[in-house]
C-alpha cells in the first residue's frame, strides 16, 4: 500500500474497515480528502495518481490476491471514478490520469462475464494512457498490452485473460498456417499489423473482434447456441469480420484505380476489391465465378456456404481444382451482404459457426501476410 502522509490515508483506512465488515462507505470526508488531495497533485507526474488508484485493489483483493466475492468488485472503482469525474467537471481543465481505475474495473467486468463493458473500460484506460504519451513505448502499458495482445509483457495484473485470448487466436493462425503452408504467426502479425500506427483503428477492432469471437466460441456452450437469437447473434459477428476484409482491402486498393480497372462510375463494391485482390496475387477466382456464387448462395444458402466452408465445393461455375485460399475468399464474399440489410435466421450459421469463422480469418490473414 502507498501512502502519502495525507488526510487520504486515514480516509483510506477507516474506508478499507468498513468494506472489510461488509459496507462500502466512502463518506463526506473521504471525499473531501480526495479532493484535496487531487487539488494538491493534480500537476504531479501519473505515477502519483496510479499510487493513489492502486491503493484501491486493496477492496477487493484478498491477502492471496484473490478476488473477494465478484458482486462487490466493481463498486470500488465505479464509485471513486464517479468522484473523480466530479472533481474534474469543477476543475476544467484540469485532468487526473485515471488509466489505474478504468483498468482494473475492466479487469472486474471481464471476470465477471460482461465482456462489452469490461472492452469499453479498457480501452478508456488506453484512451487516457494516450492522452498522456505512453502508448507507442517500448513499456506498453498494461491497457496497451490487453487491448494489443501483447502477452509477453509480465507486468500486466490480467495477463491470464491476455495469455488465453493469444492462445485463441495462435489456433487460428495455425489452422491458417497448416492449410496454406505459411509462416504468418503472432509475432509477424503484430508486426505487419497489430503495430502498426497507421492501421490502428483495424488493430484495435480486429482484436476486440478476437475478444468477442473467443467469448462465443469457447466460453458459451454449442448446445445453447443452436436457436434463432444465436444465429442472429454470430451473424453479427460474421458481419463485422467481412466489413474488416473490406476495409482491409480498401487500404490497399485505391478507390479510383478499381473504379479505372473496371470502367465503374459509382463506388466500387467488395465484388470489385475482391476481384482486383485475386488478379492482383493470381487466383483463380473470376468475375464469373463470383457472379455465379452470387447467385448460388441466393438460391440454396445451405449447400453454397456448408461447401465453401468445408472446402468441398465443386459445382459448375466455380473454380476448377480451386486451392484452400480461394475456398475462404470465395466464403467471406458470399457472407458479406448477409445480414447487412435484414433480420433472417439460418440454422447453417450457428452449426457452422467456428468453421466460417476461420475461414474469414483466413483471408483476413492472407490479406495481411501478402499485401501488409
């Protein structure tokens, strides 16, 4: 425990009894402790302000370092950043690094199974470690390392949660290695990618995107999500995986030399960047067949997508001996326009989930390895 020699100390202390006994009481004169003590640092360095927050672990962490009772975790947190914020909106414009609070009520909401929220205050507490300079080290900070992946970083109280989203996705990778004998692993993807400032709007929604898929696809149990809600849910998410192809895609195509290649006078659709992908890296993939897909997924939904994701599909109109790669790609154009326009439920989506889900992982990783 820090402690300053401060008024927030003995405040700190007779608050830390009464949670002990059952109540989470932080009164009027801890508040007014607070805030002096805020007024009084409020230009001294984060690590001050980290101190301050850290301090309050001590709630809801046992002597061992294990949680107490989950229900109690996040009033910690929520109460002294609703009192920070308070303090903040009478000091405009001063600001109080609050990156140690937004972090460990992640670290609360994520165990205690509201993956959403707990996303949102990580990356808050990466948005306030920005707003001071710290992201972008050489000591990424312990947000930084959540919302990024960077699991080899020891100094990151919910490294687990980080280690196991990694192991998530390294299957993946492997999958992808193993079908396209390649070599794109964790590290050439942080490389290529996840690092790269100019794609960090991409980085970061393709990794909550992991967050979310590893939520669903481990955590969550097949026999209940066999039901009209869990087909709407993962189509959702299957969605969001092709409008990221798309955008992937979008980086690397010029909107205009599509639009020359193709004689277009109007925007050109994923067709057209998907097109220009495969002419570009020589698959076999035409403007015929995707036009025949097209119509193929229109008129029997079930064997189009069951075939393509299975790598199994061989109808007339497709490719002739296609390779692995133009299975996926085929999969993620068909799947891109589902679900974008209208509720609809299909029993091929939930049965078939974490097959098409590695699929558009797939390309997403081949965009990346070839073209990043």
């Amino acid at each position: 425990m820090h402690r300053f020699n401060e008024p927030i100390d003995d405040e700190f202390e007779k608050a830390l009894i009464f949670f002990r006994n059952g109540k989470f009481i932080l009164d009027l004169s801890f508040k007014q402790a607070l805030f002096d003590f805020l007024t009084k640092h409020k230009n001294d360095s984060y690590e001050i302000h980290d101190h301050l927050f850290e301090n309050f672990t001590s709630f809801w962490l046992n002597p061992d370092y294990t949680l107490k009772p989950i229900q109690l975790c996040d009033l910690v947190f929520d109460k002294i950043l609703s009192l920070v914020h308070e303090w903040e909106d009478k000091n405009k414009p001063d600001k109080i690094h609050k990156g140690t609070p937004y972090y460990f009520y992640g670290t609360v909401s994520i165990l205690k199974g509201d993956i959403e929220k707990g996303l949102l205050l990580m990356h808050q507490a990466y948005q306030e470690d920005k707003r001071l300079g710290r992201v972008g080290t050489d000591k990424p900070t312990p947000a930084e390392c959540f919302i990024l992946l960077e699991h080899g970083v020891k100094e990151q109280f919910f490294r687990q949660k980080v280690v196991e989203t990694v192991n998530f996705l390294n299957e993946r990778l492997e999958c992808y290695r193993t079908i396209n004998q390649t070599s794109l692993d964790i590290d050439l993807l942080r490389t290529k990618f996840l690092k790269k400032s100019s794609y960090y709007k991409e980085a970061l929604f393709f990794v909550y995107s992991i967050y979310k898929l590893k939520k669903i696809i481990n955590e969550i149990e097949p026999r209940i999500r066999e039901n009209t809600i869990a087909s709407y849910m993962e189509t959702t998410l299957i969605f969001e995986l092709c409008k990221l192809v798309e955008v992937l895609l979008k980086n690397i195509y010029l909107e205009d030399s599509v639009k020359a290649r193709y004689g277009l006078r109007r925007t050109p659709t994923l067709f057209y960047y998907t097109l220009f992908f495969c002419e570009d890296i020589n698959l076999s993939l035409k403007k015929e067949n995707l036009d025949f897909l097209n119509g193929e997924r229109d008129r029997n939904f079930k064997n189009t997508i069951t075939k393509l994701t299975n790598h199994t599909y061989s109808d007339t109109g497709f490719v002739t001996n296609p390779i692995a790669i133009e299975f996926d790609v085929a999969l993620t154009y068909c799947l891109r326009n589902f679900g974008g326009h209208k509720i609809e439920e299909r029993e091929t989506i939930y049965k078939e989930f974490p097959k098409i889900v590695q699929s558009i992982l797939n390309m997403l990783f081949f965009i990346i390895e070839k073209k990043y």
